[in-house]
C-alpha cells in the first residue's frame, strides 16, 4: 500500500537544511546505526571506486547510515554501468548496424540513459546533485564537535542528568 502525497524528507536532510519549515521534527524515527560497510563482492570497478570515494563523506554528514548501504550499492552499480555504456558508445558510434542492414540507434545509448536516470534518482535521495545540495546548510564550523567532543559531551550531559 502506498501513501498519497509527496515523499516525506528524511530528518538528517531536515536537519542540513536548519529545518526550513520549523515544523518538529519527529522524535521516535528510527535511527539507524551510522557504521556503513561496504558491501562484499564489489570487487575493484568503478562502483567499488565510488563507494570508496563518496560514502565517508555521506556518514560523515549522517546521511548515509548501515540501513542505506543496500540503496547506496545500487547507486554504485548505476554509476558503474553508465559510464561503462558511455565509454562503448564512444567507441562504438551513436549507431550501429541492425540485423537488416539498417543503421539504428546504439542499443548502449539506452542503456546509458536508464543507468543515469536511475544514478540521479539515487543521488538526489543522498543529497548529492547541485540542487539537492543547495537545499542543506552545515552548521557553522565553530559548532561542529569532533568525535572525541561529541563523546565528551554525551558523558557529561549523562552525567549532569543523574544529579
């Protein structure tokens, strides 16, 4: 069954963007854990490359959690195919030869298009295309804590609630 209406946002993104519509954010979301592994069997493609390349970034800023790693491979895979489309439509031409002696359209070309269609789909859920990420805001870099201060800070606010 499925719901009626625009998809809702998710919180991190709300968050990034200093929640636009003051609206409360919700308080019992699940929160998964951040710790994102990747996947096994990506080998060493262009798909393991880009994992390799944007997931620490995507934890870093909470919006990649472990939940998303199925949905984050996907996106890789897209990524991969398309650009291994686009390098043998390069090479092959825009057309090729159909089986009746007829030029037609590089059935690769299709291929291509259907992998980044789907590349963007995922890349505008991760917050990763221009307009997307006009939409976030960073706190200011005075108010973001390292690891260790975040740690501090969660000890003495457990601390200070135990009193």
């Amino acid at each position: 069954m499925s719901t009626i209406g625009r998809k809702p946002k998710p919180t991190a993104v709300k968050k990034l963007q200093g929640n636009p519509g003051k609206r409360p954010l919700p308080q019992r979301e699940p929160k998964p854990k951040t710790a994102v592994k990747k996947p096994r069997g990506m080998g060493k493609g262009l798909q393991a490359r880009f994992w390799d390349e944007h997931a620490p970034e995507l934890e870093r800023l909470q919006i990649l959690t472990g939940i998303d790693g199925p949905a984050f491979r996907l996106m890789a895979e897209h990524y991969a195919l398309a650009v291994q489309a686009v390098q043998e439509v390069r090479e092959e031409g825009l057309t090729v030869e159909g089986r009746d002696g007829f030029e037609k359209k590089n059935p690769k070309a299709t291929v291509f298009r259907e992998n980044s269609l789907a590349f963007k789909g995922y890349a505008t859920e991760f917050g990763m295309t221009p307009s997307a990420r006009t939409r976030l805001q960073l706190p200011e870099e005075a108010e973001q804590l390292s690891l260790l201060d975040e740690l501090f800070q969660a000890v003495n606010n457990e601390v200070d609630s135990g009193d």
